[in-house]
C-alpha cells in the first residue's frame, strides 16, 4: 500500500496510533492463521517502523472490552470448553505472537505496544483512572453532552456522535421524491436517527424540512464533539490524548465521520479544527461561575491581553474587561472567573460571551452562549456577502446571525463555515473555486 498517510504525518509532526487489523471480534490461534499473521506483522513493521510520526502500535480494537461485557458466551451460546479455548487463542494472538515478534524486530524505544484498546471498558471507574478510555456513555449511553466535563480520562482514545452528510450527499444515492425521514432509502443511510432525535430536542427545536433537519443534526454534532474535545484539552496533563471517532466513511451514509464519503467537511470537522487549535480559549459553566481557561500546547509563553465582553445580539456591548495575562508554555490554566451574580438574567438568551486574547504573535476569539441553542432569543439577520476577488468573501450581518452556513452548487468548499457573525465584525472566508451564487442559512431561518 501506498505510504502517503505516513508520509504526510511526518512532514506534519502528527502521531500515528498504528492498530494490527483485528476488531471488534474473536480470532483463531491455530498454527496456520498464526504463522500468516505473523508474515504480516513482519512485512508490516519493518515497512511502517522507521517513519517517525509511528507512535504507538496496538494489538487490537474493542477485542477485550467486547470479550468481557458485550454478552457474546451467551449470545452465541458458548460452553465453558469454548470460551476457555476462545479466550486462549486471544492471549496466544495479543499476549504473546505479536509482542515478541515486535520484541524480534524493534529497537527499545521504537518498541511501545498495548494490547488492546480500550483497556479497561467505559461502564467501570478504573477506566478513568488509567490507560485509555473509549467513552460511549454519550450516544450509546444517551447520557447528555455535559457528561463529557465530567468523565474525562488520561487517554481518551475513542468518543463520537453522529450527524447527517450534507444535502448533495443525500442525493447521490436518494431520488428526490424520497428526500425525507421516512423515506426507506434515506433510513437505510441512517441507523442512529432515534439517537440523534433524542438529543436534538435537548438542545434545538426541530425543524420540519429535511434540508434543515440535516443542518440542525450537522450542528448538534459538532457541538457535542466541541465540548468533549475542550474537556479533554482543559485536564491536561492529567489526559493528555483525544482521538474522536471517526474521520471519514467508507460509503454515503448518516454517521460518526466529521468529513463525508465525498470529502465535504461536515459542521464537527470545521469545529474540530477549532478545537484543536494550539491555542484554546474554553469557558466551562463551573457551578457558581464561568471559568475562562486557555490551553496552550506551544512550548512557548505568550504576552498578551485577555479581552472579555458580553456582547447583545444586537452588537451592544453590555460590560468588559481587559486583562493583560501571561500564558505559560504547554499548559492549560483557567485565566479569568466570572461570577454569575454578575450576569442579568434578563440578557441570557439575547447575549453573549465573547473572549479574546491578543499578543504580538496570536489572536485567539471564541463566543460562549449561556443557554442551549433551542433558548436563544434571536432576531432575523440581514447578512450580506461581499466579493473581495474571485476566491474571497466577506461576511457581515446587522444583528448576530447564529451558525452561518454557505453552500453552492458547485461543491465549493469554504475556509470556515456555520460560524456565528457578530455584528459590526466583517468575517474573511476563502474558497476552493470562483462561485457567484452563495446561498446563506442561519440557526434563525430554520426555526422561524
């Protein structure tokens, strides 16, 4: 196979967690089927091993957790001689095959191997006191978003929710008359539709249109991902991984991916992006207050000023604060609490937080809304677009236009989209290809 991925990920400085091909099953350990693994780990780490984003090589995926507490002994009615002679062949294949044929070709240091992932399931506590957690309590657990604050790990090594693909997707593979919820097609490409129904209504109204349906979905997911993924930065360096499930699909389909079967990014990849930004601005609603934490993963201070205001939808700024703050080097440290004895009640669902820190080599801003989106007070933008070149837009609203999205039809991609626009702020965007005709959703439109 082609080394590219591994090339890319050199040039890049991202680390690579290399699983052997074994998941979410039980695998032979006669001699024949050992003897070919083997073959394979060989011809395998000897290709991979001497790319220097290959961090970690891992024996297997969901193998042990599923063993031990997804019910297979008595779904598949499996005697005692049977699950001893399974669970043998499992410590024949992780415990001792591919360790010691690691052992045979790898250097100390290049030699970090685990067994299985996770290593301790998500139902008991251990699994957030060590080693690395695949926390599904939300969405399989249908347990709210907010429990990502509260279960954080050391390593949490697979965590998800779904969102829809977008429309032109749907239509790949949907006639247009089925272009609905109840078409069969379209629940063919969408097994979780009862799940994500479930926690849309916890945070959104739910639109009618099917068009709007999968906007809303995109923006539930990447707001659920937004928060698992901030809580994890927030506790370094107590965890010090997050790896959301899942990238991409390997078909057209309703799923966990942040980039669909075509490479559109969905809402989750553009939050993603911000998420994982070196520099982080995170505000977490602590009990009596807000706190203002920013994770910096640059091995590098930086000087500068931490800007807070609540700002109206309708561009009046109702308080602010300047602070001139020193970030530390790899570090995450909250910078800022505000009391919510400080806050009118009146103005949670017309405003808004917005944080800023500025130093001679950064500007970071992130917006913080008190309430769920489905509270949110807000009033019909006027947006408009202005053409800077063939590739540049500029955006900019009257009031705040809440979750921005730009489509066209000629597939554009663009530099940032359903991103909130205050007013009197103009937003730069850029995009892949010359498009005339921008069409402009926000969170309003669809619900009113």
């Amino acid at each position: 196979g082609s080394d590219a991925f591994y090339d890319e990920c050199d040039k890049n400085g991202i680390l690579v967690w290399q699983d052997f091909m074994f998941a979410c099953a039980m695998y032979p350990g006669d001699e024949d089927y050992l003897g070919n693994v083997k073959q394979e780990i060989i011809d395998n780490v000897n290709r991979l091993q001497n790319h220097p984003s290959l961090a970690i090589w891992c024996g297997n995926n969901e193998n042990n957790e599923a063993w031990h507490n997804w019910g297979w002994q008595k779904q598949y009615k499996y005697s005692n001689t049977d699950s001893t002679k399974i669970w043998n062949d499992y410590e024949r294949l992780f415990h001792q095959l591919i360790p010691k044929t690691l052992d045979s070709l790898l250097s100390k240091e290049k030699n970090i191997y685990w067994p299985s992932s996770p290593s301790i399931g998500w139902g008991r506590k251990e699994s957030m006191l060590q080693g690395d957690s695949h926390y599904w309590g939300v969405w399989w657990g249908k347990e709210p978003f907010e429990m990502y604050e509260k279960k954080v790990g050391r390593f949490m090594s697979e965590y998800g929710f779904q969102g829809m693909p977008n429309l032109q997707t749907f239509k790949s593979f949907t006639a247009s008359e089925d272009l609905n919820l109840k078409s069969e097609t379209v629940r063919l490409h969408l097994v979780g539709y009862e799940t994500i129904e479930e926690y849309m209504k916890r945070e959104y109204e739910i639109p009618k249109a099917f068009e709007d349906y999968i906007y809303v979905s995109q923006l539930l997911q990447a707001n659920g991902m937004k928060i698992a993924i901030e809580a994890h930065r927030r506790a370094k360096p107590n965890c010090m991984g997050t790896l959301f499930w899942q990238l991409n699909d390997c078909w057209p389909v309703t799923s966990w991916s942040s980039v669909d079967f075509y490479g559109n990014w969905k809402a989750f990849q553009y939050q993603a992006k911000k998420s994982f930004e070196n520099l982080l601005i995170s505000v977490v609603d602590e009990g009596d207050s807000y706190k203002i934490y920013i994770v910096n993963d640059n091995l590098k201070n930086f000087r500068g000023k931490l800007t807070i205001k609540t700002i109206h939808f309708n561009g009046k700024v109702v308080s602010e604060s300047s602070l001139d703050k020193e970030v530390e080097a790899n570090s995450s440290k909250v910078y800022y609490s505000l009391p919510k004895v400080a806050i009118n009640k009146k103005n949670l669902k017309k405003s808004l937080l917005s944080v800023a820190f500025i130093s001679n080599e950064k500007k970071v801003v992130t917006h913080f809304f008190w309430v769920k989106p489905k509270r949110l007070a807000l009033t019909k933008p006027i947006v408009k677009i202005r053409h800077i070149d063939n590739l540049t837009i500029e955006i900019s609203s009257d009031v705040l236009a809440k979750n921005v999205y730009l489509s066209t039809n000629e597939n554009t991609h663009f530099s940032d989209n359903y991103f909130d626009v205050l007013p009197s702020q103009v937003y730069r965007i850029t995009l892949s290809k010359p498009s005339e005709n921008i069409m402009v959703k926000t969170l309003f439109d669809i619900l009113n």
